[in-house]
C-alpha cells in the first residue's frame, strides 16, 4: 500500500537482504550485481542524454514549431503554435539566459529528462515502500531510448512526462492543503503546457479518493485542486499573451483556449505518415526518427524507440494488472492484506503466470497500483475515446509511469538470479541502441540492423 503521510516509515523491503555493507547501505540497497547494474544503466542512459546534445545545430524532427515561438515571445510577437505557452516559456527563458544557439533549445528538455529519473526513484521508494524499487524505476527510466529522445530534443512531451511522475509521487502523500495547492500548481502547469496534461488530475483524484481517514473533505479538496490549478493555467496563459504583444485578461486566455481546443478538435483527418493508433502503441509501429543526419559517409540517428526489453514487458503488466483489477473490483484491489492472512486459494484468471504472482502484488500494493495505472490510463484515454491525429509521443507520459509500475513489480521478485538477468538484458539492449539514441557517428547499415522494422525507420 502507498504511503499515507509524510513520515510514515517505510515497511521492509521483502527482497532486500538483512546485512548491508555500510556505504552502500546509506542509498538502502546492498553493494551487490543488482545495484551494480541499476548504477551501470543510470551512468550510460545520462551520459546518452547529454552527448552531443547541441548537434545538430539545425532543428529536429518538430523543435521548429517550439523555438521559433519561443523567439516570438522574446520579441513581443504573438504564438503562432497551436498549444498554451508554458513550454514555449521554459524554451525562451533558456534562450535568453544562454542565448539563441541549438543546445540552450534543447537544455529544458535535458533537465526535465534527469529530473525525471530522480522523480521515478522517489515515486517507486514511496509508491511500493522499497529502496530496490527505487533503484530499478530509476535505472528503467534511465535506460530507456522514448525518454532519451525526449530528453534531448526541445520538443514538449518530456516535459508532460515529468508532470506524470510528479503527480504520482505527490498522490503518495497525505491529502491536505499543501496537497491542494502543489496539485492545482501541477495541473495547472501540466495544461500549459498541452490541453493533454489534463490527465494529471487523475493521479492527483485518485490519490485524494483512495486516501484512509479522509471521508469528510474529499470533495472540498478536489474542488480546491481544480481551482487552482484554473487560476495558475490562466495566469500562465495571461504571461504568455501578455508577452506576445496581445490582450491578457483572462477573458482572453479562455477565448485563445476554445480557439486553440477548436483547432485540435478538427484534427481527425489521420493522413500523416508518422500518424499511429494508440493501440499501436504496445508493438510500437510508428516510433518517430527524431533526427537522422548523414554527412561524409557516416550516419547520425536519434529515434523515439524505446527499450524493448522495458517496452514489451511494461504494455504486458499494465493490461495484466488491468485486468487483475477489474476482475478483483476497485474495494478488493484497495483492501490490505494482514499478515498473517494467506492468499486466496482461487484467485481467478492471470493471478499468476511462470511464477509472477500478480494478484499478490495488487494483494500488497492495490493503491499504489491504481495510482499509477489511472495516471497511464488517463494519458492515453483521449485518444483512445476520440478520432484525433495521435503519435507515438502521445504516450510518453504514460509510458514513463508503466516503467515505474514495473519497476515495483519486478522489486518484489524474490528470486535474485532473474532479477538480475532481467536487468542485465535492459543493460545488454541499452548498449547495443546507445548509437541510435545519441546521435553517435554510424553507418547506414548499423542504424538499420537496431531499427530492423521498416516502419521503425
């Protein structure tokens, strides 16, 4: 179960051995090949965000949508991108800061990226009350090429999936009015920045819904953190119209919003190339080449693709444990187990397979696990009830949270030698990408023999 307050202490972590060498033991995980592994992933997947990060000096894939609106708002001209300002704000901040050149473009999108990493370990410590579970989601989302990418292209997804774990990681907390206000705060952000980050209330609701002893002022604090969250998307609006030289009441943030919401409405044409349904997603059929550059006979890639050895198994659980839930109903998942009380011995379809026991992972972290799956659920839910142009990006936020609940899931695994094979395959598939998700000097023939799906490419 999800921690209930702040300082509520942490249960034992079930795997996690009795003797610690003390260094190690101060970051709660022993010396051992699993931490080994965990840091190896961490080092390779920061140093692929920051290698080369300037190259190329030429826009990416979409960046020119973003930048050039960026520059808009340092010159007082008005947005022409059809999505609220936030993103483009961090963009212009950082151009004025370092100046108008491809790596201050790129370095919100850096940030957001190695935040986020820190974020899944926080989340995972306190969603399933585990230092190994932190250690893995941390070196799951390090490792993985969709989060590269993001982390190295001034687009605006990576910025939503940092809002994704944020609202995890404060849905652990105790419901209060600090909660109200950094909720409201989030959403708001999250909204300013794309009409998706709506999703983010779900995280933040269910963590309020599901919390013990807190019956009387559910209500009250959801209203509360829709409020707020209203007050800061129109201010941030009004800064970004106030900015680009045009009227900045919020009367005129709310007609810029339907005029902008109006416009992504009409959007179901579907004719893109790189268009792809979201249930698509779970082979991936369409991940987005981010960047291909080829100059004197040498190739430079960056593709969205990510780890497939993160990617397949994080869709798999997620639609298990779907399922899991629905079958077990929302007041099952929610209730502890004691101790001393043994597992049903009918636990009904997928309980468990090849030795994974699902239902007791829901039997230990139900909440935990409804956080996590509403917050993925909510990202992708727009598409999936509507007809509108989606992309692979579209699941990022999503997808960073899947990491997290695998993380959890594979931290409760007692036995240590397939932990550690797991983590070792994640580590062998991150090595043999590295080139394609850093913009390393390559070849042709190398770029196709990692993407061997024509439609990756």
């Amino acid at each position: 179960m999800a921690a209930e307050t702040d300082d509520e202490p942490d249960a034992p972590d079930r795997a996690a051995p009795t003797v610690r060498r003390r260094g190690a033991a101060r970051f709660g995980l022993e010396l051992s090949p699993l931490l080994v592994l965990c840091a190896a992933m961490c080092a390779l997947g920061v140093w692929l965000r920051i290698h080369a990060l300037a190259f190329p000096s030429e826009f990416l894939f979409d960046e020119h949508h973003f930048v050039e609106n960026a520059r808009n708002y340092l010159s007082g001209k008005p947005d022409l991108n059809d999505h609220p300002p936030l993103g483009k704000l961090l963009q212009a901040l950082s151009i004025a800061a370092l100046g108008d050149h491809s790596f201050a473009w790129r370095l919100p999108s850096l940030l957001c990226g190695l935040a986020a990493i820190a974020i899944a370990g926080l989340a995972a410590r306190r969603l399933f009350e585990s230092p190994r579970a932190a250690w893995i989601a941390a070196a799951f989302v390090t490792a993985d090429g969709f989060l590269i990418g993001y982390s190295r292209a001034a687009l605006l997804d990576g910025y939503l999936a940092l809002c994704s774990l944020l609202a995890v990681l404060l849905a652990t907390t105790r419901p209060s009015l600090r909660y109200v206000l950094l909720g409201g705060l989030l959403a708001g952000s999250a909204l300013s920045i794309k009409f998706s980050g709506v999703a983010v209330f779900v995280p933040l609701v269910i963590g309020i819904v599901t919390a013990r002893g807190f019956q009387g002022r559910r209500e009250s604090s959801a209203l509360g953190l829709l409020g707020t969250a209203v007050v800061v998307y129109l201010g941030l609006y009004c800064l970004g119209l106030s900015l680009a030289g045009q009227p900045s009441s919020p009367v005129a943030a709310l007609n810029e919003t339907k005029r902008l919401y109006t416009h992504h409405a009409a959007l179901t044409e579907m004719k893109n190339a790189l268009v792809s349904g979201w249930v698509s997603w779970a082979l991936p059929t369409k991940p987005i080449m981010i960047g291909y550059v080829e100059r004197l006979g040498t190739v430079r890639a960056l593709t969205s693709l990510g780890n497939l050895a993160l990617w397949w198994p994080g869709v798999a659980l997620a639609l298990v444990l779907c399922w899991r839930v629905l079958y077990r109903g929302l007041r099952a998942t929610l209730r502890e187990r004691k101790p001393e009380a043994a597992p049903a011995a009918n636990a009904g379809p997928l309980a468990s397979f090849a030795g994974l026991d699902f239902s007791g992972f829901l039997e230990a972290h139900g909440r935990a696990a409804l956080i996590v799956l509403g917050g993925a659920i909510g990202f992708v839910a727009p598409w999936a009830i509507s007809h509108r142009d989606s992309y692979i990006y579209h699941f990022l936020p999503s997808y960073v949270l899947l990491l997290v609940l695998l993380a959890g899931f594979v931290a409760r695994e007692a036995r240590n030698t397939l932990v550690v094979s797991f983590l070792a395959l994640v580590l062998v598939v991150l090595a043999f990408y590295a080139p394609v998700w850093s913009m390393f000097e390559t070849s042709a023939r190398a770029v196709n023999l990692r993407l061997f799906l024509p439609v990756w490419r």
